[in-house]
C-alpha cells in the first residue's frame, strides 16, 4: 500500500511510534527512526525493519525538544531519501502535578517536544509535499486533546494545541493534495503509561495490576487499552486513497472515553 512512501515517524523508539513504524514499513514504506534510547536496541529495531519488510530504515537521534533538532530531522530526511512524503508526530512527554507545584521547566519541555516539535516538522516538511503534490501529516494528539483531566496542565494544553494546529494546516493546505490528520488516542500500554500506572499502585497501596484495571475503569468504558498496531493501522488507513478527502479531522480511538 504504501510501497516507495517515504514516512518520518518521531519518537519511534518505543511505544505507539515504534508500532506506528512496524506498521507502516510492513506497508513497504522507507521509514525513518527517531527518538532517544540505548544505541544497540536502536540498530537492532532499524535492522530488524530493513530484514523483516525489505524496506529502507535509518535513525537520527534529534532532540525534538529545539526548533534546531525538530527542523533538522526533516533535512535529515530529504537528505537520506531526497523526500519526506508521511510525517507522523509522534514524540511525546508526561509530567503530572497539581497546576501551582507544576515546574515552570516541565511545562516548557512539554510544550516543546508536544507541541512545538509538530509546529517545527510541519513547516520544514512542507515545500517539498507541495511541489511534490502529494502528502500525509498525521499528529497523535490524545483523548487529552479533546477532554482535560486533572494535574496534567501541559500535557493537556500541548495535546488540545495541536488538534488546532492540524486544521489550520488542513485548511492550508487544502487544495494542494496533501492532507492533515489528528488521531486521540485513549490509554495505550506503553512505557510513558506503565510509569502512570506504577506510580497510581504506590501511592495507593494497590497491586499493578489492581492498578491497571482501575486506570482504565475510570476512562475508558470498553476497559481495554488500543494497541500501537491499531494506531499504525489508522495511519495507514490516512496515507491510503481511502483517506485522500479526509482532512483537518480529530479521530479518537479511545474505547469511548470521549463518548462520555
Ligand atoms: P513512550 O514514552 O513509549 O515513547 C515516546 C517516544 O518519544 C520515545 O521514542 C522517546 O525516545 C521519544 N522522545 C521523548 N522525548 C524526545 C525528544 N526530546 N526528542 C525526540 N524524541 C523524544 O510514549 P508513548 O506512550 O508511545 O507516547 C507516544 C505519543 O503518544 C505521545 O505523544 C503521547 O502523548 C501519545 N499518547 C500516548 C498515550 C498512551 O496511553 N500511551 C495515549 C494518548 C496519546
């Protein structure tokens, strides 16, 4: 499906990214890697998708956290593989505290690697979708980009600041065959949640899993947490000619959270 299809996926080192890559480069899409981790693990992930889909991967470890490092990965790119033709915004960042005990420096890395970065990938990628005609921008936003909760101030902000920003770059972008898509993910065991739920089972004096079942309890009424293989799955679908006149959309996959 997406054969010849160059896709940036940032903060494909683990969690939702690495699954959104997986997905995509088994679509025959060159992928590149980007985000931070131990170096080994890193090249046995970038081989490995070489091996198993006969695809082209390469990593870069830029820091999304600057304008300089979130521009620089787009250039990276064309320079690897002369086109960026699916950017997928992916990197992201927790930090939960009530809002006056919520570290000045957390909030701005916050907006930064979840916010800013997308701003700063976008802009850089998008001469070369134009003159090429054609291009996918997909931003995993959250359930949080649509509903707050509580002690998540930046988080929240970053996550409902780039549902807007992808309708503004769908409108404009409108007629020029590319499109901007946001997707909202509700709870996804990875190790940005895990961390959530080992922090909720010590303060409450629960076990992990008791921990686990109440997390999802409180949100998500299917009780089940959404897999980065179904979120690869959406992001294949927006990259598809099914989602050619799809644009400017905030897509929830959240076992109806937002429902609520
Ligand atoms: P994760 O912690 O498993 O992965 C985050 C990735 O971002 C890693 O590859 C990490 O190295 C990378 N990263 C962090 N800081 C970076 C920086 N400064 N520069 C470059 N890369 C950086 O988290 P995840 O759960 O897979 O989350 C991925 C995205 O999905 C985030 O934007 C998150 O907000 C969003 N999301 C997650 C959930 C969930 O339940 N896990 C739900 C909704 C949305």
């Amino acid at each position: 499906m997406l054969k010849g299809k160059v896709a940036v996926v940032t903060g494909s080192t683990s969690g939702i990214g690495l699954g959104i890559a997986q997905t995509v480069a088994a679509q025959g899409a060159n992928v590149v890697l980007n985000g931070f981790g131990d170096a080994a693990a890193i090249e046995e992930i970038r081989a490995g998708l070489e091996k198993e889909y006969g695809v082209k991967a390469v990593y870069s470890g830029a820091d999304l956290s600057t304008a300089e490092g979130s521009a620089g990965l787009i250039a990276f790119a064309e320079e690897k593989f002369n086109r960026v033709d699916i950017l997928v915004n992916n990197a992201g960042i927790q930090h939960v505290a009530p809002i006056e005990e919520f570290p000045v420096d957390r909030w701005d890395l916050v907006i930064a690697i979840n916010l800013s970065s997308a701003f700063h990938t976008i802009r850089a990628s998008l001469p070369g979708m134009r003159k090429r005609g054609w291009g996918r921008i997909i931003n995993i936003s959250s359930a949080h980009g649509l509903v707050g909760s509580a002690q998540k101030a930046a988080y929240v902000a970053a996550k409902h600041g780039i549902v807007g920003l992808s309708k503004v770059v769908a409108l404009e972008t409108a007629e020029s065959g590319i499109t901007c898509n946001t997707i909202c993910p509700g709870w996804v065991l990875t190790p940005l949640v895990q961390k959530q739920i080992d922090a909720r089972a010590a303060a409450e004096g629960k076990t992990v899993a008791q921990a686990e079942h109440d997390l999802l309890a409180e949100k998500e009424p299917t009780l089940r947490f959404t897999t980065p293989e179904q979120l690869g799955a959406m992001v294949v679908f927006l990259s598809s000619p099914g989602g050619d006149n799809m644009t400017g959309t905030a897509l929830p996959m959240d076992g109806g959270w937002t429902a609520r």
